[in-house]
C-alpha cells in the first residue's frame, strides 16, 4: 500500500515569496490533514479536511495560509507571502473517517525563508 | 482542551541499557494515545497506540507503554536500546469524537552512546 506523498521535498524561498505544498493521501483515506513543525517542536495542526469539506483550520494564519482539497483526494497547501517565522517541516497525514485515529505520515516539505 | 507534556527535551543512554520516555497527557474524556518515532529527514512512525483495554501495550521495535490514567501518564519502555533508536519520540493524545485530531507534544531527543 502506498504510503502518503508529498511535494517537494526541499524549498527555498525569499521573505515574501510564496510557495505551495503538495500532499496525496493513502487511497481511501477521507480525513487529511496538514500540520506544521518548527524546529525543535512538535507538530501543529494547521487544518484539518473530512473529504473536501474543512473540519477545523482555527490554528490557520488565514492572512497568509491557504489550503484546498478539491476533489476530496489529493490537498495544496500555500503559503502567500512567506515570513522568516513560516520555516518549518510542513507535514501532510491521512486517517480513515472509522477506527480509532491513527494517522500515517508523509515525509515532510521543508521549508526554509531567507 | 486536550494537551501534552514530555518533561525532557533530551535523554541519553548507553546501548544495551534500559530506557523510559515520559508523557503526561491532559484531557476529559479517555484518551487515544500514541507515541511516534522520527528519524533526521523522516516522516512519523507510529510505535503503539493505546484505545482501551489492557494498560500495557506492545508496539514495533521492542517498545512498550503502559498507560496510568491516576497519573494521567502514558510512558514509554524499553529494555535494552539499541543504537538505531537514536531519534526523536512524540507523545500524542487524540480526542475520541469524530475530529481525531492528534495533539502533540515537544518531542524527546534520544542520544544512544555506543
């Protein structure tokens, strides 16, 4: 079974820049869900989809921030315009709506604001 | 709100010698617990996830945890390490409803000392 997909991997990017993360879920997975890792910490949700439909994204700094999902399968996250605080590992999880919450993790888009 | 404590930033040990992750958790209801390894540039692996039932539960790897609800705790063990489980151990609490949204906590920093 394939695993959660992310992209890319790496990112640089200047103050004020945007960028956008990428993120396919496991297939049949309906909640996805995006989560925010600064160095040293541990992961923060960001936003958390149920199929298309968004079911919290009250952690997301919506001046900047945006994520879609449009057809209930893969997601986009962006980040328009990028500040020095946004350098984290942005990392994407999927989970079945049934059973108890386990989560499967993708390996991560680092990125880095110059 | 629910939240998540491990008490140290940083653990070294010897291999071969015994080791125990602390995590104390805060929430209302019972808990689904979890504790997730990550290696330098990894996503998260999931070690064990304790829902209901026995306290003490066996994960991957030769973990185990034991969960203390009179100590609101939910620690990790394991015998003898090995050097391959250098990396950083995530506690996490999710709620039981329908959100299964994971709350993390700041991570430990295993050191294993040849």
């Amino acid at each position: 079974e394939a695993g959660v997909a992310q992209s890319p991997r790496y990112k640089i990017i200047e103050k004020r820049q945007s960028v956008a993360f990428w993120c396919n879920p496991i297939s049949g997975h309906a909640t996805l869900y995006w989560y925010q890792q600064i160095l040293g910490q541990g992961p923060k949700l960001l936003i958390q989809f149920q199929n298309n439909g968004v079911v919290d994204d009250s952690q997301l700094p919506k001046d900047r921030f945006s994520a879609e999902r449009l057809k209930g399968v893969d997601s986009t996250l962006k980040i328009q315009p990028a500040k020095l605080e946004d350098s984290a590992v942005y990392l994407c999880a999927s989970g079945a709506t049934s059973g108890t919450g386990e989560l499967f993790f993708g390996e991560g888009s680092r990125l880095t604001v110059l | 709100a629910q939240s998540v404590t491990q008490p140290d930033i940083h653990i070294t040990v010897s291999e071969g010698a015994s080791l125990e992750l602390r995590c104390n958790y805060s929430y209302g209801a019972t808990p689904y617990l979890f504790w997730y390894v990550q290696s330098p540039g990894q996503g998260l692996q999931l070690l064990l996830k304790y829902f209901s039932g026995d306290t003490l539960v066996q994960g991957i790897k030769g973990f185990e945890a034991e969960f203390k609800r009179s100590q609101s705790s939910f620690n990790l063990r394991k015998p003898s390490v090995h050097w391959s489980d250098a990396a950083e151990y995530f506690c996490a609490v999710s709620s039981s409803g329908s959100a299964r949204q994971l709350t993390f906590g700041s991570g430990t920093q295993l050191t294993v000392l040849p």
